[in-house]
C-alpha cells in the first residue's frame, strides 16, 4: 500500500482482513494511528503489518521495498493506491518489481472529489526513473537536477512543470 491518503490505508487494512494478506505500508500515516487501524480496528496481528517510512516518492516506494519483498520470496502483490495515482505508481511498480519478478495487480482507491490527474510528463518521467534504477541502481534524479534543470521544476519534480496540454 503506498501512502499518502488514509483512505487507502482503510482499503488495505479491510483486504488483509478478509483475505488474511500480509500489508506492507510504505510512506503512510503515523505509526500511532497506523497501528490502531490495522490492529485494533480490523483485528490483524502486528506480525501481519510491516510500516515503513523510507520512501520519499513514488520511485523509492518501491526501490526500499522490492528487495527485501523479494528476499520474503513474494511473487505477486496487491498495489493499493488512489485511482489518480494508480497509472503512474503502477507503471513505476511494474518496472521496478517486475525487474525482480514480482508482479502486481492493481487495487484502486476511489478519490471522489479529491482527484487530482496526474499528468502524462510526471507519469513517463517517473516511468524514465524507474527504468534508469533497475539499470543503474541509482535514483538519477539528483543527477538530471544538475545536468538537466529545464526538465525538472523549481522543487525538482518533473511534475511541477506543465505538460505541453496544461500549458
């Protein structure tokens, strides 16, 4: 589950109840109220939940993850994420997991009226990211920041740039 918006926390925790799935929760809501949902609220075992707090974005989501899920022997996981993120956090996860042979089926989070679409510059850029990862295994975007500063706005994310179609 990769965080970001309490409602997929809530979406992940009703899948490892019904379905007795291990959660990894990566870059979510604070240990404290992480806790008291998944165990608390849905019942799960604190072995059943792995919180981790390393990622920064939605590359190292699954760079700090996808060796130690492949260490666990993992095969194939549920990706739980909002439905304006899933194209993105997908295209990204399916390059780096799938470097490791995992595969991952998406599971939206609807947003409603908090949606916000992502666009297709921030989708293939982080898409470019990943790619680059799994053949360097270096995030280059501090690299691009200094080599290629027309591609990166001021706070160094590619999506902080319009697209050619927002523009």
């Amino acid at each position: 589950m990769l965080g970001g918006d309490l409602a997929r926390e809530r979406r992940a925790a009703e899948l490892a109840q019904q379905r007795g799935l291990p959660v990894v929760v990566s870059g979510g809501s604070n240990p404290e109220y992480a806790q008291w949902l998944f165990e608390q609220r849905q019942g799960l075992p604190p072995g059943q939940v792995q919180l981790d707090y390393r990622a920064r974005d939605t590359l190292s989501n699954f760079t700090s993850l996808v060796d130690d899920l492949r260490r666990a022997r993992i095969r194939h996981a549920l990706l739980v994420t909002s439905s304006d993120h899933m194209e993105r956090a997908l295209l990204v996860g399916r390059i780096v997991a799938g470097s490791r042979g995992i595969h991952l089926t998406p599971v939206p989070v609807d947003c409603g009226d908090r949606c916000v679409p992502e666009g297709r510059r921030k989708v293939w850029s982080d898409g470019l990211r990943a790619a680059l990862w799994v053949l360097s295994g270096r995030d280059l975007r501090g690299w691009a920041a200094a080599h290629l500063p027309g591609w990166l706005g001021p706070d160094g994310d590619p999506g902080s740039v319009p697209d050619r179609a927002e523009r």
